[in-house]
C-alpha cells in the first residue's frame, strides 16, 4: 500500500531524519510535501493538497502548528514531533494519534508508525466534504450568543457571513452588526451548517449565499465578493474560486 505522507518541520536536520525512517520502514512511503512554517502548511491545503499521514513539529518559526489545524479542515491522522511535552492534551483533543517527543529513536518512531497502520486499516472511507443528499434537518438554525448581560438566539438565515480573527469568530448578520460566536475555530461552524447554503471562500471567512450581492474579478485567479452587511468586499482563495463559481450557480 502506498502511504502519502506531509512533513512538517522547520528544521532540516530534524526533516532528513524523519526521511531516513520512513526509508527503513517496510511500507512504501512518499513525502508529498514538507513545510516549515504555518503558512505553508495552509497554502499546501488550501490548493487541494492532501495526505494519509501528516507528521508535524509543533512550535515551527511563524507559530504554532496548532493555527493549522484550526484553519483547516482535516481528515487525516497526524503523529506529533515535539521537544515539549507541554501540548500533548492539545495533540490528542486534534487528530493526533501519538506524540514523540525529541529526541526518538527509530524503535519508537516504528511504534507510532504501527500504530497509525492500525489506524488506517480500522478507519471507515469517509467523503472530505459533506453530502448534499443530507436531510436539511441535520443542520443548524440558530446559535446561542453568550453576553454578559444575558443570551440570546442568533438564526441562521440572519447571517451574512462568518469570520476568523485574531483567534475569535464572528457572525456578521444581515443589517452589518457583529456578534462574537461561542466556538473556537471556523472549521467548527463550516461542519454544521448546510454546504448548499454556505461556502467557505478562504481560510478566514465562510459566506452565506443568498447575501452575495454582487462580484466581480479581482487579480489574476480570485473574486471579489459583495455581500449585504459587510462595508467591504471580501475575497476568495486562488483554491477556492474555481469551486466557489460552480457553487454560487447551483
């Protein structure tokens, strides 16, 4: 079996010893890709890239590996490298499924190779994008906002478009006000709203389709988007815009 593998790591010694594991290991490996900071990592996903296993440092040079996993949505077990063991709860609560601390010797990176074999032959074959034939009941309409003065319900069909900032998501609704979403990460909201409804356009914004107002070209690859609420275009990912097109004409 083939087994098509991400690297990343932002040391080069620490990348050609990993290489020179995979390489005595008894199953056939490819390295797709390696990435040394958080944004490559993004953009390799964002253009379509994909792995059977990613195996990732943790504290890499323009942050924490942990902002990719927030921005992506990801199938794909991962096996931690890290010289701290500080963020192993953080690991196992992700797609972790073991977690080396260095240095490891190739013994114990043979015990997480085996485990992840165990992972993969248990592992049902499961679709990366949500089918369209799902009953509309099976997704939200509404949230609970938390406020220091009280809650109060936020719907669904409200909401223009949802954004990533700084660590925190906001709904912006229909009439252009704010409201501060009680969830960690896009990817969360992308899972439970209906994707005929809602697109997510790039790595920090996911619109919804009946408040695009208007769009238009913007670079060589990209849109432009208008929708009711926001005083700003906002702009699709070059990997996204293709998709987006199909969709927005469903």
């Amino acid at each position: 079996m083939r087994i098509e593998i991400l690297i990343i790591e932002d040391e080069l010694p620490a990348r050609r010893k990993l290489k020179r594991y995979l390489e005595q290991l008894e199953s056939e490996t490819v390295v797709l890709a390696e990435c040394s900071t958080v944004e490559e990592a993004i953009v390799f996903f964002e253009e379509g890239g994909k792995a059977d296993l990613i195996i990732s440092d943790i504290a890499l040079q323009d942050g924490n590996a942990f902002d990719i996993y927030q921005e992506i949505a990801l199938k794909s077990p991962i096996i931690f490298t890290t010289a701290y063991g500080d963020y192993m709860m953080d690991a196992f609560e992700s797609n972790g499924i073991d977690y080396l601390l260095k240095p490891f010797t190739f013994e114990r990176f043979e015990k997480a190779w085996k485990k992840f074999l165990l992972f993969a032959q248990a592992a049902p074959k499961t679709s990366q994008t949500p089918s369209k034939s799902v009953d509309s009941d099976s997704f939200k309409s509404r949230f609970i906002i938390n406020t220091a003065k009280g809650s109060y319900f936020l719907e669904v069909s409200n909401v223009s478009f949802f954004q990533a900032q700084d660590g925190i998501v906001k709904a912006i609704d229909l009439q252009g006000k704010s409201h501060l979403m009680p969830v960690a990460t896009l990817k969360e909201i992308e899972e439970v709203l209906d994707p005929t409804k809602f697109f997510r356009i790039n790595r920090a914004e996911l619109v919804h389709q009946v408040a695009i107002e208007r769009m238009e070209r913007y670079g060589k690859n990209n849109l432009a988007i208008q929708l009711v609420g926001s005083d700003k275009k906002l702009v699709t990912s070059q990997s996204s815009t293709a998709a987006f097109r199909e969709w927005v004409e469903q």
